[in-house]
C-alpha cells in the first residue's frame, strides 16, 4: 500500500492565508514519484510542479539531441502532453524521471529519423528528375551569441555533438550533459549495460578529435 495520500485542500482557518498557497507548498516538497501519485488521483497542480522541475533539462537534452530549437518546443510539449494523457501507466517501480526521459527520447529519435529520411528522399527525387535544389544549410536562428567565450564554446559543442552518430550523440547527452546514471541510461535507451559504457566512451573520442582546440571531455 503506498504511504502517499491525496491531499485535500482545506478553508484557510485565518483571515489573511491563501489556501492554494498553502496548497503548493504542501506539494513542492514531494518526491517526483510522489507528485505523479498525486496527479493520477486528480491532483492537476502536481502536474504543473513536475512540468516546472523538467522544462528546462528536457529541453537541454532534447536541443542537444536535434540541434534545432523549433523542433525542440514543439517536442517538449508532446512529452508533457504524453505524460499528461499516459499518467495512469505510469508505475512506481520506475523512476518518474527515467520515465519521462524515454518518452522523450523516443519522440527525438522518431523526429531524428524523419529528417533523415526526408533528406534521403529529397536526394533520390534529385537524382531521378536531374533537377535543381537547395541545399539544407543549419537553422541561425537559434545561434548563440558569440560575444562572450562560453557562448561560443558553446556552439562549437553543439555543432561537434551535431556531427556524431546519433547512437553515440544520445548516450553522450544523457551521460555527460543530463548526469544520469548508467543503469537510467540502459532503461532508457533499452541498452545493456556495456553498451551504453561502450558507446559513450566512443562519443566522448569522438568529441574529444572534434573539439580538441576548444574543449576537452572528461575521462572517468
């Protein structure tokens, strides 16, 4: 039996106390598994709380993964919305955050490979018609400022994490950008473990051959 109970919100005994606000503040401290528990017994406000705590790693990862920020608000949003609809399969033996991160790395590998399929298609109608076409050149919108040193560092990262396989690019990310663990890592991606060691290290070689005049990745 799970020791979380579904909170009540309660009339404020005093004049001048905002119930709701006492209401978050009971909430905010909970675990993340705590709060889904909350969620799928209708507490919406637990939803809000996880949706604030994973915006903006979920974000880093996804944009580190595709490199284009559009497809990155548009990818995050149809995570939380997954969450949002899926809440009842959501079980307490995993961690909520493992969870989330395979809902979003699975809709950032599909994305992943549509582009490069939409690529492949576009080069074959080329080939076949003998016509004329542009070449994709990488979105600016979303550049960096390059008036300081580490927005420019930066880019550089994000254009060596853009030019590794995606297979490497993915346990890279989640290792050395997200912190996660190895064994969150392998649920995941759906890996064993010495596959993900393996791959990561290999990635990291490859950054490091990449970025070796402007970063240096960390051997464990």
């Amino acid at each position: 039996m799970q020791n979380t109970h579904v909170i009540k919100r309660r009339h404020a005994t005093r004049k001048n106390t905002n119930p709701n606000t006492r209401y978050l503040d009971a909430l905010s401290p909970m675990s993340d598994e705590d709060l889904m528990s909350q969620f799928q017994a209708g507490t919406v406000e637990a939803f809000n709380i996880l949706v604030g705590r994973y915006k903006d790693p979920l974000t880093n990862y996804i944009y580190r993964f595709l490199g284009d920020m559009k497809e990155c608000e548009d990818l995050l949003q149809e995570t939380f919305l997954r969450v949002y609809r899926n809440r009842h399969s959501y079980r307490r033996i995993a961690r909520f955050s493992t969870w989330l991160y395979t809902i979003a790395g699975n809709l950032a590998r599909s994305e992943y490979r549509k582009r490069k399929r939409r690529r492949i298609s576009s080069l074959q109608s080329v080939n076949k018609n003998d016509e004329e076409y542009e070449m994709e050149v990488p979105d600016e919108t979303f550049s960096p400022d390059k008036d300081t040193e580490s927005s420019i560092q930066d880019f550089y990262i994000q254009d060596a994490l853009g030019k590794i396989p995606e297979e490497f690019r993915e346990v890279v990310v989640l290792r050395d950008v997200q912190q996660l663990s190895y064994e969150e890592i392998a649920e995941i991606t759906g890996l064993p473990m010495g596959t993900v060691k393996s791959r990561i290290n290999r990635g990291r070689t490859k950054l490091q051959i990449l970025l070796k005049d402007i970063y240096f990745v960390q051997e464990e």
